[in-house]
C-alpha cells in the first residue's frame, strides 16, 4: 500500500524503491521510464521484472516528455485546501510516446481538452516534489 505525507500541504507520494531512478529524474526536470531489453516493450510503474515477458532485463531511458490524452476528468472540488486553491483542475492517463501510460495533472481549459489531443510534459514543484504536469500543444 502506498503511504503518503504532507509538504507545505501537498500530499506526497511514497517513493518505492524500485522507482527511484523515475523521481531522481524528476529532479532533473526528466521523465524516465524503463523498457525491457528481452521483448522492447515500454514498462510503467517501476518493476523489478518485466510484466510483459517476465524478464528481469529492465533498463531505464528518458522518455520524450510527449504523449496524447487517454482519458480525463475535471475535479471541481478540490479534497484539501490546496487542491481547492486550484480547483477546477483536470487529471487524467496520459499515453506516453513511448506506449506507456502517466497519470498526471493536464493543464488547459477542461473544454478543450480532447481524447488524442497532443501534450508535453514540464515540470512543477509541489511541496518537497516535482512532479510532471502536461499541458495540451496546440
């Protein structure tokens, strides 16, 4: 289960271990993500082996930062006070160019957001963290 703590009152995720190359990254203002030497499939969250053929040979890359949406919702009431200083906010499963899937923040107008629309990363400090937040290309 997944643990989280509060900075500045945003909630911060549990690093897992086998993630911490991805937050590390983060840092760096990159996106990383592993892809499996055995079968060249994209593997997103972090594992130890490979969910798609069961290898152990995972190695990590950096990752373009672009993607399309995959699916999305308008939050209209935040759940603390500093989600509600921002609120409405949208939310939502990127799929990455590299065919794994984020979810993450995607800024822009909820109206304009579309199903395939294309969007980049860029990088937000959230209390102790940065995190990726995607913003629709125009």
């Amino acid at each position: 289960m997944s643990q989280t703590h509060s900075h500045d009152g945003w909630p911060q995720p549990y690093r897992l271990p086998d993630a911490e190359p991805y937050w590390q990254a983060l840092e760096r203002q990159q996106l990383k993500y592993q892809r499996c030497s055995h079968c060249q499939l994209a593997v997103w969250p972090a594992h130890s082996y490979c969910p798609h053929c069961d290898s152990p040979a995972l190695a990590w890359q950096v990752s373009t930062g672009r993607g399309t949406v995959y699916s999305f919702s308008t939050v209209m009431r935040g759940p603390t006070p500093v989600w509600q200083a921002i609120a409405p906010y949208t939310v939502g499963f990127v799929q990455m160019e590299e065919g794994h899937f984020l979810f993450a923040q995607i800024e822009g107008r909820a109206e304009a957001i579309r199903i395939d629309s294309p969007v980049h990363a860029r990088f937000v400090r959230r209390g102790a963290q940065t995190l990726p937040v995607f913003t629709i290309e125009h």
